[in-house]
C-alpha cells in the first residue's frame, strides 16, 4: 500500500520575513518586504525595487563554518541552507553525528541560475588570464546542485540527493517529487526546497523583457499588485523556502507535529502548443494539471477550500482565474477563496513554490486566510469570472480543509499540489 | 642562530595561513617541520589550492605547477618558499 506523506517542518527566508515566526506574522499583517533597490537604480533598470530577504552577517554565521564563509558569494546556496536547516531543525529531527549517512533521508532542493554573483567574479578572473586564482570555491559555488550539495551534507542525507529545475514551477514541483518518492516508499523522509539568488545579474534579463513594474520606483510597497485594475508587471524577489515531507508512519513514530498532509497532485507541460509557447501557458495543459491533481488526491473540485494561485501581477492574471474557474467548474459566488503571496514578496522565481507552499501550510495549519495586498480594485475581467469577495483584501481567521496551490514557469510547464489540513487520528 | 629563527618565523607564517582550512585543531597547535596537510592536519585536499594561492599573496610570489604539487608538509612549503623568495 502507499504510504501516507506528510508536512512536518517548515523553513523560510523571504523578502518579508526570515524565519518562520515573522514569515508568518508578516502573512497575516500583510506585510510587505519589496523595498526600493539602489543597486538597480545605478544600473538603470527599469525596475528599481525588489523582494530581498533581509540578513546581516550574525543571522548567517550560524548555518556556515568560518572556512565556507571564506570567498563565498551565492546568495541562492546562503538562502537554502538557512531554509532547509531551520526546517530540518522545526521538525525535530537530528543532525547526523555518525561515520553513517541516514540512509532513508533524502532531499529535493530547486535551483535556477545559482551563484551568480560568484560565476560573475570567476568570469573576471578567467578573462584576465587568471583562472588559476580561482580556488577551490567556484564549482561548489556555481553548480546548479550547489544548494543541495551544501545542504546534504551537513544533514547527513544518505538516500537521494538532487536539485530540480523547472523555471517558477521548481519549488512546487520540488514537493511533489519528494511526495513520490516517500509515498512509494523509496523514503521516509525528503527535505524539499527551493533557493532562488538574488541582485541584477539575476533580474536584468526580465527586466529586458519588459515582464516587471516600472511604474513604482516611488512607493516600492504598492509595487506587486497580482489580480489588481492596475497591474503593470512583476516585481523580482528571492529566497527560499523549505519543508519535510515525511511519511505518515515515520513522522507518528517518532511523535512529530504534523503540519498537513500532502493528498497529491500533478506535474505537466503544455508542449508550447495551442495559445502555449516558451513564455505563455497553453490554457488547456494548465486546467489538466489542475484536474489531474484533484483526481489523483481524491478531491472533488467542490472540496476545495481555498487556492494560492501562481498569480504574479502581470497581464496572465486574468487568465489565470479563468483556468482555475473552468478546472474547478466553479465561478462568481461558487469559486472557493483564492490569494497570492506575490504582493507582499513580489515573484521570487525559482524560489517562488517553495516560499508559496510553505504559507500554504501555514495557513491551513494555523487557521488564517492571508489578504492579498495591493488588490484594492481587482481588475475587471477577473471580476467578471469571480465574486469580488473571493478575493480576501482583510486577513481572515477561518479554517481551511483542502489547499490546491499551483506554479507555472517558462517553458510551459506546470505544477499543481493538493494539501489537507491534518486531523489526529481518533483515539 | 639567525637560521633558525628565520625558519622559526617561517613556520608561524605557514600556521597562520593554513590555520582556517586545518581541521585537526591539535595539530595544528603543535605544528613542525614535518607536519602533513592532508594525514596530520586534515586538510581537506581541495583546499591545497587554496592554501597556495595564500601563500602566494603572503609572500608576494607566483608558484609553478611543479612546485605546487610538492607542497604537501611543512619542510616541502618552506622548501618552495624559500626558494621563490631567493629567485626575487
């Protein structure tokens, strides 16, 4: 039979909150962590604010040895070690002391482009004829895997190790790997994650694309503004987000708290084919994904309580509650209460499902519905498929049964997760 | 005399610089002419790079391919070192 999964550690460094105690106090005040970036500025983007998670050297230290912190610079490798080990730490499990790897202990932990700011200092150097000044640093530094090669070992994870990579889908694609792979048995426990740099060298390419704000270089805060009348674009952000997924049996057996269970969910492409393409979602791949989750979790489309959308504040928005009404076949005062995590933290890429699932959690954990900032006035086509009261712009102490959250990335392709709030079992 | 404490002086001069990648605490305390990087002071072999290009920067000399690979002790480095510094 499958094993149960389960959520029960949660780790989080977001551009409105490190840690999860003021992630989540930041959440229910709706606070936001997109600030006015200088550094953008003087290199004239178009875009001059963004999401960075607010750190000092004794918020790190901690996570690094004084030799790993000699030549290092890859924020993303910084982001998803402080993620993953406070959520390794949350879950009260150990680090491994032993000459033995824990053999059953694995992880998923996403990346993009990691070490940017490193591979920039190494490009320097190669070109000016000293590769040999390079050190020992830049691969580790550089690897797309880099995150979870860190990671792994100070955990002392011995089952599978890997990084996954699927654009803004990573992070909620990086959960429902780590789902299988316990559900089937080949784990009991996955450390799943994704880490996303931060800075211009990560940002200038959407930038040149014209896809983030430039209207808000004045008032950052007001910035991010997903399902909005008045969205003009994304706002770059970055981070990580971390959670253990356990097996239902492993995480009783050893007296664990249990955040919520994973029901299941469904990964998908839409071949850049119908109104698909490198950059927008094919509609049709999009609501199969949706429709498949709920299928494989067992969920009816009535169940759902509540949806994290993708929802990033540019022009897709509208497109995207019309997918999630047709999938759901539920629309006006039927369509279940829907937010997006983006206004307070602007898109935060690779990191994006990670940090997004970890509020999802959250919510359904701790009985709150997050407001969705800067949505004063939802734009009218979206209005036109759901009721307005759908889109929480208060924060709401309300409990949740059934989260269904989702992520879509370039390259068309899509991820979509189904979580139930965790009921103990009766005595 | 005067050899001897150059070579004394040397000595303190390597401790410093390999003191962040040496993972044997006690070995380093107690460190000699014929301290091993890798058996002895559990360098992490990777690092030997590291640990010459600081070298470099300390004493302000370039060390050749050759020359890095025998830079596994004490007396090889203080070997290399000195005889860089003589080429100056």
């Amino acid at each position: 039979m499958d094993n149960r999964v389960v959520i029960t550690g949660l780790g989080v460094v977001a551009p409105n909150g490190v840690g999860l105690e003021a992630f989540e106090s930041a959440l229910r005040a709706g606070r936001s962590g997109i600030r006015f970036d200088r550094e953008l500025e003087e290199l004239k983007f178009s875009c001059q604010i963004s999401g960075k998670p607010q750190l000092g050297e004794p918020d790190i230290a901690p996570y690094f040895s004084t030799l790993e912190l000699r030549n290092f610079n890859s924020k993303g490798i910084m982001y998803g070690v402080m993620a993953g080990m406070d959520s390794w730490k949350d879950a009260g499990l150990p680090l491994s002391e032993k000459d033995e790897p824990s053999w059953d202990y694995g992880m998923v932990f996403g990346s993009g482009t990691s070490g940017i700011d490193r591979f920039r200092e190494a490009i320097y150097d190669i070109d000016a004829l000293n590769v040999r000044r390079l050190g020992s640093t830049v691969v580790l530094q550089t690897m797309n895997s880099g995150v979870s090669a860190y990671l792994s070992g100070k955990l002392g994870l011995g089952n599978q190790v890997i990084t996954n990579s699927s654009a803004c889908s990573t992070g909620t694609e990086s959960l429902l790997m780590a789902y299988e792979r316990i559900r089937s048995g080949k784990a009991s426990v996955v450390l799943s994650g994704a880490t996303s740099d931060s800075g211009p060298y990560i940002w200038g390419g959407f930038d040149a694309m014209k896809v983030c704000t430039y209207k808000y270089n004045q008032e950052p805060e007001h910035g991010s503004r997903p399902m909005s009348s008045n969205a003009s674009g994304f706002v770059p952000g970055s981070g990580a987000g971390a959670l253990v997924v356990e097996s239902l049996d492993h995480a009783l057996a050893r007296g664990a708290r249990i955040y919520a269970e994973v029901l299941g969910g469904h990964v998908n492409s839409g071949g850049q084919r119908g109104k698909g393409s490198m950059t927008a979602p094919n509609p049709v791949a999009v609501q199969r994904c949706i429709r498949e989750a709920l299928h494989h979790a067992g969920v009816s489309a009535d169940e759902v309580d509540l949806i994290n959308g993708h929802l990033t504040a540019t022009a897709m928005d509208a497109l995207e509650i019309r997918n999630w009404v047709e999938a759901l076949d539920r629309c006006g005062t039927d369509f279940p209460l829907i937010n997006t995590l983006k206004g307070m933290t602007g898109h935060c890429l690779t990191a994006a499902g990670s940090i997004e699932c970890v509020a999802s959690v959250l919510q359904l954990y701790s009985n709150f519905v997050f407001p969705n900032v800067n949505c004063e006035e939802p734009h009218p086509e979206i209005l036109n498929l759901i009721d307005s009261e759908k889109i929480p712009r208060e924060t709401l102490n309300r409990q949740s049964r059934i989260l269904i959250k989702a992520s879509f990335g370039f390259g068309d392709i899509n991820a979509c997760v189904v979580l139930k709030k965790y009921a103990e079992p009766d005595a | 005399m005067l050899n001897l404490m150059l070579k004394e002086d040397l000595i303190n001069r390597l401790k410093t610089i390999v003191s962040p990648y040496a993972q044997n605490k006690e070995a380093l305390d107690s460190i000699h002419e014929e301290t091993d990087f890798i058996n002895d002071l559990k360098i992490n072999s990777a690092n030997l790079v590291d640990v010459i290009l600081d070298v470099e920067e300390a004493f302000d000399i370039v060390i050749d391919n050759d020359a890095m690979e025998k830079m596994l002790t004490v007396k090889a480095s203080m070997e290399v070192i000195e005889a860089k510094l003589s080429e100056k």
